[in-house]
C-alpha cells in the first residue's frame, strides 16, 4: 500500500520527512518533489534498492540514474576526483538544476550508473528533498517518477497515476517550479559536454566554463551513443498520442499548424494542438495553450501531454520554439517525445 504524504513545501514538518527517510534507510522507494520534476527515489549506494526503481519503471538497466545530495561534501565521496570546473559550477548553480558528471569512486554500485564509470550528481533547489535526504543520511538515486518513457510528473497526481501500489511513499509537495529535468553536464570530457539540456541554460554555462560542446543527442540527431545521462539513449517524455513537432519562423510554424490539422482530421484522427499564443485560431478537437514564454512553455509542458492523453486524443501538433536558453530544454523534450518533426 502506498502512504501518500502531504508536507508543506516551505517549512516541511519534521515527523512527515522523518517517515520518508526511514523508508529511504531500510531500502524502500520514495517519490518525492524536486525545482524539476517528481523524483522516485532510493539509496544511490544500496544496489538492491536500486534495482527495484528499474523494475518499477520499468527502466532500462543500462540507462544511469541521478544521485542527490543534500551536502556538497558527498560529492568527494561519490567521486573520484573533483575539477577545479566542477567546483566552479557547484558555487554558482547549487543547489540548482544542475547535474555533474564525473568519474566515480568505488563505493558507487554498477546499477546505479548503468555499468559505466561515471556518476552524475545533483544538489536539488527544493526544502523537502533536502530535508529528506539529510534526514535519511544517504545520497539517493533517483530519475523521475513516472513509467519508462512517458511525460514526466510534475505534481503528486501525476505519480499516483503512474506509480500508486508500486511504491513505498509519495511525497505531496505541490506542483514542481520549472518542470523540466535538470541540465546534464559532463565534465569528464576536455571541453565538457552538455549532454542534456533543463533548467540551466546553455548560454548560462558558457559564462563559466567558456567552450561547452553539444552532445548530438541534445538535438536528438540520429547517432550511436553511450548514455551518460538519462535521457540521451532513448525516447522519452512521450504521451500515448503521436506527437509531431513543427518548427521554423512563427508564421510559416501557424500556417503548417492549420494545414496539417485538416490533414489529420481528414483521416478521423481526434486532433489536439499545443499552442503557444491564445489567440491561435486553430480548428483542433482540442487546443491546449502552454504559455507564451519559455518558462511557462516548460512547466507546463508535461502536464499538457498528460491531459491530451486524459482527453484521448490521436495526434498531437506541437508548436516549436526558439532553441536560446531554456527554449534549447523544450525542443529537446518535444524532439525526444515526437513521432516525426516538421519543418514549416
């Protein structure tokens, strides 16, 4: 049976975290808010416990996990080594959305990292995980807290939808602030690597690190890889609909949005659209806008594939946006999610 846990996102109350991370000791799993998304969590150096969150999610065991921390002390513990870059970018972004990878040290299990021998680690911006992990005393891997490949949770609803009877705990700590996973950066390569794009944007790292090179999976281009981080390997974020991607100028975007919603509504396909601009006119069965800015577009993105799949729609059209900052994390998002991309 799944206890669900309602604490206050701002001043967590104490008895509440210390149930969370009683079950995080003893080897249960834990789904818990974060600044991104929910997280499913469970003790990064515990392999056993480890396993069960691939099992639950039916995650592939070759596809690394993210361990949290609550105390930048962990880090030397986890990691081999720390660069004086890796220093650099926890004084700037942590705690934030923001993950490290780097080489990793022996007490860190195979099933956490995908059998590799890095080991990426985040500092989250969020009260209750920290409390949590701080209480529990372990550093706990955790990748979001959905089914393998489906849209992320961004709030507890979402998780009892995928995870309710599968889990120990989870944690009810409102609707996640950004609403995409963190930024993954690699910083065991000479320059260091995005590897996936989130909350922290690529212009943003740039003015610390200088040089930063894109990993091809970041625009999801079709090439062999090994996976350093979640959400490179494999099609993710993706609603039961197909979903098809237009990008280019907004105008040319609107016209090729409007034809191909007559196309699909031609075949007997339920039509939904994600809009960015109210005022779209579309003729879509359903029309779902998802804000006219970035921020708004990536906290609300995931949610609004939730609710076309609540809505049984067949085809999703989704408007591109810009790739500068966080715009870089919501086309990367919809490319990892989409049936096909067009170009308008």
């Amino acid at each position: 049976m799944t206890k669900i846990l309602k604490i206050n996102r701002r001043r967590p109350e104490v008895p509440k975290i210390r149930i969370a991370a009683e079950v995080l000791r003893k080897g249960g799993l834990v789904a818990f808010p974060t600044e991104t998304v929910y997280g499913l969590g469970a003790d990064a150096l515990n392999a056993a416990a480890v396993r069960k969150i691939f099992e639950v999610k039916g995650r592939p065991f070759d596809n690394p996990l993210i361990v949290h921390i609550a105390d930048r002390k962990e880090v030397c513990r986890l990691a081999k080594e720390i660069p004086d870059n890796a220093r650099e970018l926890m004084n700037e972004f942590w705690p934030g959305p923001l993950t490290l990878v780097l080489k990793k040290s022996e007490v860190v299990p195979d099933v956490t990292t995908g059998g590799l021998d890095t080991v990426a680690v985040r500092m989250p911006d969020n009260k209750i995980a920290l409390a949590m992990i701080k209480e529990a005393g372990v550093a706990v891997a955790a990748p979001s807290a959905n089914i393998f490949s489906k849209p992320s949770p961004t709030s507890a609803a979402h998780v009892a939808h995928d995870l309710y009877g599968k889990v120990d705990v989870i944690i009810d700590g409102g609707v996640a602030r950004i609403g995409v996973e963190s930024t993954v950066v690699d910083l065991t390569t000479t320059p260091p690597t995005l590897l996936r794009p989130g909350g922290i944007s690529l212009e943003d790292l740039k003015k610390v690190l200088g040089r930063v090179v894109l990993h091809p999976a970041v625009r999801v281009e079709k090439t062999r890889i090994t996976a350093k981080s979640p959400g490179m390997k494999y099609r993710h974020y993706a609603p039961d609909a197909s979903v098809i991607v237009v990008e280019g100028r907004r105008r040319k975007v609107g016209r090729k949005m409007r034809q191909l919603v007559e196309e699909y509504k031609r075949k007997g396909k339920i039509v939904g659209v994600m809009a960015t601009n109210r005022r779209c006119g579309y003729t879509a069965d359903v029309v779902k806008f998802a804000g006219n800015d970035p921020a708004a577009v990536a906290k609300n993105l995931f949610k609004v594939f939730r609710k076309f799949d609540e809505e049984g729609v067949d085809v999703i059209l989704a408007e591109g946006v810009g790739e500068k900052g966080l715009g870089l994390a919501i086309m990367n998002r919809l490319k990892k999610a989409a049936y096909k991309v067009v170009k308008a």
